[in-house]
C-alpha cells in the first residue's frame, strides 16, 4: 500500500515538473526556425517614443535590437529601465518592442508605466514571434547590418551585456 502512494506521488510530481519546465513556452510557437527571415512590417503603437505607424522589422543594412515582451510578464517590468539605458547610449540604433498581446490599451499604459522611449509594435498574428522562433519571455535578439542574428538572450539581460552585444554587432 505504501509502495503504491510512493508510485503514485512521484508520478505525480514528474508531472507537475514537466508541466512547469514549458512554463516558458508560449503556446503556438516553434522552438526556433531554420529559414531566413522575410521582411516584416508592423504597427507601432501611439505612445512615448512610437509613432503610431508602420515599422520595418529589421531594416536592411541597419543593426537592430529586437525585444520581445509582455505586460503580463514579470521579468519584462525590470528589463523595461535595462532597455532605456540602451536607448540613451544608443539613440539612433533601430530598437524595437513587440508583443503579441490583443488589449493595446493595456501595452500603452505598461508603456507610459515603464518609460518607454523607442517604438513599440503590436505582432497580434505571432508573425514576426514565429519568424525569430521566440518561446520565452522577455527575448532580445540583435539582427547586424547583413540580416544575421548575432545575439540572443531569453531572460532578463543588463544594459551593459546588451550594449555589448550592440557595439559588437556594429563593428
């Protein structure tokens, strides 16, 4: 009887691990994508820094910082002041945030809330996330001038790694 609550316990638990081990996953995603990524345009949002309009991905020729985030995520709330130092020592570098969420509103305010000061575009369609093979959040990926992804972090990053990786890129 004994042997079986142990059975039964440890079945259990490797299914509650295997449950939280995907806690990062995002439903409806790939774990990466082996094809070269097309152009992509998105929406920008009208708020601090974003103009509202349509914004190329990753402009050919130009380094990009890419950073994938949620207002629901808690890590991405932090990364949010790593994001802006990057901004201010970077101000001409193509930076761009992209959610997936449908409630805009609710990005503007996370947007007015953290200070953001670069655009920041709504991927409602998992386009662009299905492209880039995004699965976690927060995600930055850095795309140099010739369209190769040189760096890529799923967590929170510092502005001094990020930068870094930056100022690699643009040599």
């Amino acid at each position: 009887m004994e042997d079986t609550g142990r059975r039964g316990f440890l079945a259990g638990s490797a299914t509650a691990v295997a449950a939280l081990a995907g806690c990062t996953q995002i439903p409806g995603l790939s774990n990466g994508s082996e094809t070269t990524p097309q152009p992509i345009s998105l929406q920008t949002l009208d708020v601090g820094g974003s103009p509202g309009d349509r914004i190329r991905v990753q402009p050919s020729g130009e380094v990009a910082l890419l950073d994938f985030f949620a207002t629901y995520c808690e890590p991405c709330k932090p990364q949010m002041a790593e994001l802006r130092t990057v901004r201010s020592n970077s101000p001409d570098l193509h930076m761009l945030s992209i959610t997936w969420e449908n409630e805009l509103d609710g990005v503007r305010e996370f947007w007015r809330q953290y200070e953001g000061t670069w655009p920041v575009a709504a991927d409602t369609k998992l386009k662009t996330s299905e492209q880039y093979g995004i699965n976690g959040l927060p995600t930055m990926v850095i795309i140099d001038a010739d369209g190769e992804e040189v760096w890529r972090h799923k967590g929170l990053a510092k502005a001094e790694t990020i930068q870094s990786n930056i100022d690699a890129a643009q040599q």
